[in-house]
C-alpha cells in the first residue's frame, strides 16, 4: 500500500454489485497509480465484499458499513477521516472513467484552483452515450449551477484535500444531491482560484437502476436521444448494442479496455464531430425560421407604415373638422349676438313714448285688417 498516496478516490456503494467492478477496473486502469481507491459500502448488498476482494490490490479498501440515512452521505464522511490523498476524487460504482481521467483533472489542478471537473458522456440504458457540456466559465451557466441545479456528476470532480478546513466535508443532513452542494462550499470558500473546466470527456455516467429510465430523469438527456432515434449520421463510437443477459456499462467497458488510449482518442473526436453535427443541423433548422421572420417582419413594417398613413390622414380630417366646429361656433356665436341686440332694440321701442303714444292706431289698424269684408 501507498503510505501517502497522491489520489483519494471515494465510491460509495449499495445495490450495484451487478456492475462495482467494472467501475472499479475503470479505476485500477488509470494512468495516474498513486491512489487509494475507498470503497464505502452503505449497506452494501451481499456479494459487493467479494466482487471487491477479488481484485487483491492493496491500494483499495473496502468499509463495510451499515446503511447510514439517506444516500449514506456519512458513511463517506466516516472513509473521508482515514483518506491520506493530497486529491480527492469521486467515482460512481456505476460508472466508468476512462483511462486518464484524473491525469487530466490533476493537470487542471496544476494552476492553483481548489477544484476541477471534465465533461460526461450520459449513456442512455439501450447504449447511447451523449455529451453534456455544462461550462462554469459561463456567467449564466455558473448562476445555474450556484442557483438552480446540477448537471454534472459527482465523477467529474476532483478537488484539494486542503480547500476545506476537514476532509470529512459531505453534508449529513441532505436528503439528497449532497455533492453538489459540497462543490458549491468548496467554490465558496476558495473565491480566488474556485475550479478548472477540463474541457473533454472523462467520465462515463450511466442511469441509476433505481430512476427506472432511459434517458436518466434528465430532460436535455431525453431531447438528445430523440434526436439520435431520428438521425441516422448518429457516430457510432457513441452507440453500442446491449444484450439481453448483459448491461450498457459491460459493453463499453469492454470497448474501453480492447484498446484504451485508441478507443478514448475514437470517442473524443466523435464528440466533437456531434457537437459541430448538432450545432450545424441547428443553423440549417434556424435559417427557414429566420427567413419566415424576416418575411413576417417586413409584412408587418408595411401594415404598420399603412396604418401609420390612415392614422395621419384622421388625425388631419380631426383637425380640420375641429377648425370647422370652431368656425361654426363664431357663426354661431355671431347670431346669437345679433338676436340679442334685436331683442334689446325692440325691448327699448316697446318701452318708448312714441311706441305708446301710436298705440290707438295700431288698435285701429289691427281692427281693420281682421275685419272681413260683405259679400255682394
């Protein structure tokens, strides 16, 4: 055994034992071999001590623990307080790493940060694996990530022994996700070199068996695989057929270790060729959008500069019916003077001497005219 090794690598386990050492291989497989691999078990179902001591590799230990709360979140901190590693690091007994994994992440380290993590492949439960590119570097992204949610998993990270001030950091009391909020502690309190993103795939991470879905309980993960069923230039390093009697994580694990460094060379290129393959077909989607729009845009700037017309010839004929009233109104008040002068003038004669002075002759005059002539 290594009296200090370089790597502390922690895989809780608890139902797995279908496939613990296939993610075990995936560890002894690494380039990097100053490690101690501790192997908690959280309750662990019967045959995971054998699958373990099978291997007979000095550098692993195994803690067979009673299932603790939870996701056994303190059965980790219990191995935690006996991890000798300068790095700690995370593997999934369901998941495969491949073989330079924490070469690569221990490079990212190399500048100082308190921790780093690489991307993964999800790997769907009939064997298509699909990258999840998830970039803290981004300001929107990392507010998710510090906000929001996760999408990366536990076996992307590596971290610092001495970002915390204890090892056995894992938060007992969550129900749930207690990695990602021990990632956030760590960002927080190492604020002037918080992580690294390595940016290739390390990590192959595959569906828990308790979720009971294809696609993970992941809905990006679900959109991709919609795409792989419908297209046919899917590449094939990232699909693999899975057998009735054997499971999705045997068959890349095979893959993997036929030719390790060709096989990882193989899928990374594959993945760029479907992130520039799915970043095209969405230009090539977008453009018929776009031109529709532009289309759509320019009817509307017509009907608008239309409507703009018709609402600047009303608000003429507003304004010269306006002037028309207020014409009409001084014609009106005009009138309305005259009359009352006319009133006025008539008041004055019917108040005046004269006007009762002739009032006899117009008695007389008023008598003859109603007077109606003899018939002969």
């Amino acid at each position: 055994m290594v009296s200090k090794p370089r790597f502390s690598i922690l895989m809780p386990t608890h139902s797995r034992v279908d496939v613990i050492g296939l993610a075990i291989q995936s560890v002894l497989d690494q380039t990097v071999e100053d490690f101690e691999l501790l192997v908690v078990g959280d309750g662990a179902a019967p045959g995971t001590k054998d699958v373990v001591d099978a291997f007979r590799d000095t550098r692993i230990r195994f803690f067979d623990l009673p299932k603790a709360p939870s996701y056994g979140y303190a059965n980790r901190n219990i191995a935690l307080r006996e991890a000798r590693g300068e790095f700690i690091g995370f593997a999934a007994d369901d998941d495969l790493l491949f073989p330079d994994h924490f070469e690569i992440l221990a490079e990212g380290l190399k500048s100082g940060v308190a921790i780093a993590y690489s991307q993964a492949l999800w790997v769907s439960t009939d064997g298509i694996a699909a990258p999840f590119l998830t970039n803290l570097e981004l300001a929107d992204e990392f507010k998710l990530f510090m906000e929001v949610g996760n999408s990366i998993p536990a076996s992307c990270f590596l971290y610092r022994a001495d970002s915390l001030p204890l090892r056995d950091a894992w938060p007992e009391d969550e129900v749930a996700a207690a990695d990602w909020r021990l990632w956030q502690r760590i960002i927080r309190e190492n604020p002037q070199n918080p992580f690294r993103y390595c940016r290739v795939p390390t990590v192959m991470h595959f569906s828990a068996r308790w979720k009971n879905s294809r696609y993970s309980l992941s809905p990006q993960l679900a959109t991709i695989l919609d795409i792989a069923d419908k297209a046919g230039w899917w590449p094939p390093a990232l699909r693999v057929s899975v057998p009735k009697d054997s499971s999705e994580q045997r068959e890349y694990s095979r893959l993997m270790r036929s030719e390790p460094t060709a096989w990882s060379q193989r899928t990374r290129h594959a993945v760029d060729d479907l992130v520039a393959k799915l970043a095209w077909e969405d230009v090539n989607a977008t453009r018929p959008a776009l031109a529709k729009a532009e289309a759509e845009r320019a009817a509307l700037q017509l009907a608008l500069s239309a409507l703009a017309n018709k609402f600047d010839q009303a608000h003429q004929s507003i304004t010269e019916l306006q002037k028309a009233l207020s014409d009409t109104k001084q014609e009106k008040d005009e009138i309305e003077r005259t009359l009352q002068d006319c009133q006025a003038d008539i008041l004055a004669l019917h108040q005046s001497n004269s006007w009762r002075a002739t009032a006899p002759l117009r008695w007389i005059s008023t008598a003859l005219r109603s007077r109606k002539p003899r018939k002969k």
